[in-house]
C-alpha cells in the first residue's frame, strides 16, 4: 500500500514535524556494545519529542531463506535494505503519522512474523515507525488477521484483515485509550528452520522452538512427530492444522487453539511440553498423582476444546475458550467443562457426576457473577426428596468435619484445620410452617492449593410438619482462593467463608503445572462427591425403609 493511500494523520499530510537537533538517520543501529537503560526505558525531551537516538531505534525485517518466514533479529533494529522510492515514502509516512509520545516510555522488542509472500509484507515495513511512536507494543498477522498488543487491551481482527489502514487506525485507538505504556519482549534468536509458538503470560513472553512450515499467507503447522518426539519425549505427539486450527496432541489429550483463544492455549500448551521436557515420558498417573490412584483407570483422558462460540449468557461475550475434563472412575464418571475470559480469569464451569448404575447425578457449576472474582461452585442434587437433619449430620460425620463451636480448629484429610458455620432455625419450638431453610455450611482447604471448599447443604420444608422429609434439597458448594490462614481470621463467628479478593487473581494457583492443579482441583471434589454418593445411598435405603 502507497502511502498516499494511507489515512490522514493527525499532523496533517504534508506538514514536516520539527525537531530538536538533527533529523534521526533510518536504518541507524546500536552500537554492538550498548545497552538499553534501566528497565528497557528511554526518557524523551521533556516537551515529548522523541530524542534522535530514540528515533534512529527502528524494528527490521530479514527474509528468511530457510524456513519460508520473516523473524526480527535480536535487539531487533532495521536495516534498511528499500531503494531510495521506499526512503521516500518512509519519510511522508512519518510526516503523516508522527505522534507526541508521553515523556517516557518503555522500549518494545518487537517480534513480528510474516511469510515472504504475506501481501502486508511489503506495507508492513512502512508501519513500524508509525506503530511505535503510536506506543503500540506489539503488530502482527496471523491467520489472516491482523493482532495489536498493548500494555492494557489485546485487539484481533481476524476477517481477513489486511489493511495497514486497520492497523494504523488500530494503533491511534489504542493510545487514546490510555495505553500508551509499552514493554518490549525480548526474543531470543531461533534457528532458522523454526518458528516461535508466542506463548504470552501477562508481559511475558515464551518462545517455543517448533520444526513447522509456512503456507501461503497464514500459519500452516505441519507434523514433524519424530523431531518433536525425539526432543520431547513420547509424550509429545503432534502439531498440526486441523481445518484452519492449531491442534496440539499429546498422550494427555488434544488442545484446540482457535482465533483470540491463540494466546492462553498457548500457556496451556507451553505447560505440557515444559513438563513433559522437563521430566521424561511422564505418565499419566504420574501426572494426576495427587488423585487417589485407586480411583482412576488407565482410561482416564483430558480433553481441551476450544469453543470460542460457546455462549454462556449475555454478559459472557468474552468468552475465549473452554476446556473439558472427563473422567471415567470406578464407581462415577465426572465430566467438567470451563470458560475463561481473554485475561485468565475464570468465569464459568459446568460438570455433571453421575454414579456407575445412573441413579442419580450431581450437577456443579463454577461461576464468577459479571466476571467478578466472587467465585462459587454449585452442587445440585438430582433428588428432591430426602430425610432430613439427621442425614446431615451422618454426612458430616462420614466426612469428618466438625462444627466450630465443638471445640477450637480441627484436622481434616491430615490437611489444615476446618471452620464449619451451621445456621438452623429453633426446630424444637415449630411445629409447623411455611417456609423453613436449614443451612449446614463447611469450609474446607484443598490439599496443595490455596484453595477452599465450602459446602452448603439447604433444606427446605413448605406447609409440612418439619417431622417429616423435607419437601426440597439442594446442596451449593463454594470455591474461594486464598491462604488457608487469612480465611480463617476472616470468618465470623457463625457465618460461612465469603471472598479473598487478592489471592483470586489466579487460576488454580500453585507451584506445580496448570494441569496438575487442574487435578488436583478436580480430584480433591471426585473425594468430596464420593462421599456425597455414601450420603445419596444412605438416603436411597431409609427412603425405602
């Protein structure tokens, strides 16, 4: 695209900026020698013109004559390699489109892959300068479509977008918007015969060597399995193009990564290959030790699915991916599934157990309200008529908690102690009535995690004598984040753990990997349920007693 054919700047076409000092040479690079200042930050004039040294600092692009891609060398700067037209055209291109940055910003290494037949490649060259000054931290094509990175936003536009006009008008958007901070990802230098799967966690930057190909104008990921399986082990199967996807396969099971949900599968995938990588042909036992191993057959299988389609409800549009857990146990099957928003955060889960002999069947649900952090996990029984308190408190007994008031903190599983809340009405003194909630609530730590489980069984009599079996049952089940400690100093005297704001900013948070956590999360509820599935038979035979 001819720069005339660009959008008018803000400037005004035609109308030079000044500056202060000699006008920046295009092309000029650091010397070998040097180095960025604190941080990856340079501090403009104060009036917020780019200094000449800041401005020579511009982002090249080599054609790679291996591999069929472009990658930016390290501490990336341009080498100009355009004819004098190009100069040209450069030079009316900073006239239109040179912003006023703010006084200080941070550097970006920007790291931008294109294949040599891209159309963008050429126009993409006449951008850098202009995306730069703009405070973007990050532009490239991918799939199709054109994806900007800042500090603050991630913007895909993935209908075949390939216009340098978008991005330009991308990038303005973006700094009237506040973000105008940008961080430069260092990229380390790859061979050749490889590209970088970008795996973005926060401002951090992954990079995983994969032996791939590039197709035509979008990434085309083709199976190499014996290298991928030589440098990685036999748990590492494939990467491949599934009808325009991304599809990671492994002996775990197999990721989907589609559209926006690029960059957090990417996590989920630099997850695996770092833990198969870095201990051997991992097992899948090995991988789900935390889980009782008599509970599980070599059958067992996790399933990661991107569902960028998926609606869960109105105020859910931002929804990204999903993932679902399957387990096939001995005396239940739990199915999970969940959603996560772009920045992590998960908002919404669904999982149904169901008992061996399909009797009966608990469905949970793990949501965060309006994407807020309050989260909770909701365990709903199938049956609505069961007896009444002296079933909860043989529940309880077979799980062995205890009641707070019993006599100071208890033990529980040999983890952390427990603090259960248990709110009832004066049942000696009704005889009947019209509406009447008994509410057993418990709270629970999650062995390895900073996690807790409370658990909420609610009974409800309407217009009976309360000697009789509760008209309702439902039982609720919370999840809450954070050390084990501060819950307990936060608890009220006879009320139930409610929120931890700052420990809730994670996802199953934990030293280990995402997917062990994931197990460990879904292991320590099939426990939870198994009991629950005592308590369900219990009720079944004094039903029928």
């Amino acid at each position: 695209m001819r720069p005339e054919n660009l959008p008018r700047g803000p400037r005004g076409r035609g109308r030079a900026p000044t500056y202060r000092g000699r006008r920046p040479t295009r092309g000029h690079a650091p010397s070998p020698g040097s180095s960025p200042s604190r941080f990856g930050q340079t501090t403009f004039p104060s009036r917020g013109r780019p200094s000449p040294r800041a401005n020579a600092r511009m982002i090249g692009i080599n054609e790679s004559k291996r591999g069929g891609f472009v990658k930016i060398p390290k501490m990336g700067t341009l080498r100009a390699q355009a004819d004098s037209s190009r100069q040209h055209d450069e030079s009316q291109m900073s006239n239109e489109f040179l912003g006023s940055p703010p006084t200080t910003v941070d550097l970006i290494q920007a790291y931008i892959i294109l294949p040599a037949n891209d159309p963008n490649y050429k126009d993409i060259q006449h951008v850098f300068d202009s995306v730069r000054r703009q405070q973007c931290v990050w532009v490239e094509v991918q799939n199709n479509g054109i994806l900007l990175l800042s500090s603050r936003t991630t913007i895909a536009l993935q209908n075949g977008v390939k216009s340098i006009n978008t991005i330009l008008s991308t990038t303005r958007m973006a700094k009237s918007e506040g973000t105008a901070r940008c961080h430069w990802l260092q990229e380390q230098v790859l061979d050749s015969a490889a590209i970088p799967i970008r795996i973005i966690v926060g401002q951090r930057l992954h990079l995983l060597e994969a032996a791939t190909n590039f197709v035509s104008d979008r990434y085309c990921i083709t199976q190499n399995i014996q290298k991928i399986q030589d440098k990685l082990g036999p748990s590492f199967a494939s990467i491949e193009t599934l009808n325009g996807q991304v599809a990671l396969s492994t002996s775990y099971g197999t990721m989907l990564l589609k559209g926006k949900s690029f960059q957090i599968q990417s996590e989920l995938v630099f997850e695996t290959i770092k833990l198969a990588m870095k201990h051997d042909m991992l097992t899948f036992a090995d991988h789900i030790s935390p889980i009782d191993e008599e509970i599980c057959t070599p059958s067992a299988l996790v399933r990661f699915v991107t569902d960028p389609a998926t609606t869960i409800c109105d105020n859910l549009d931002a929804v990204t991916w999903s993932h679902q857990v399957s387990y096939r146990l001995h005396d239940v099957s739990l199915t999970a599934s969940a959603y996560t928003v772009a920045d992590g955060a998960l908002c919404f889960s669904t999982g149904r157990w169901v008992s061996v002999d399909e009797t009966c069947h608990f469905d949970w649900k793990f949501v965060a309200p309006e994407l807020s952090i309050d989260w909770a996990l909701q365990l709903s029984s199938q049956r609505s008529h069961d007896p009444g308190p002296r079933e909860v408190e043989s529940l309880l007994r077979s799980l062995q908690w205890t009641s707070d008031h019993d006599g100071g903190p208890h033990t529980i599983f040999g983890c952390l102690p427990v603090c259960i809340a248990i709110s009832k009405p004066a049942l000696q003194t009704l005889k009947t009535v019209n509406e009447v909630e008994m509410i057993t609530s418990c709270v629970i730590p999650i062995a390895g995690t900073r996690f807790m489980l409370e658990i909420q069984l609610t009974r409800i009599w309407n217009g009976v004598l309360l000697s009789q079996p509760p008209k309702g049952i439902w039982m609720n089940v919370r999840v809450y984040a954070g050390h084990w400690e501060e819950a307990l100093n936060h608890i009220p005297p006879g009320q139930s753990c409610r929120k931890f704001d700052n420990d809730l900013k994670e996802v199953w948070p934990g030293s280990g990997t995402l997917h062990s956590r994931l197990f460990e999360f879904v292991g320590c509820v099939v426990r939870v349920q198994k009991k629950l599935s005592c308590f369900v038979n219990q009720c079944t035979e004094n039903s029928a007693s």
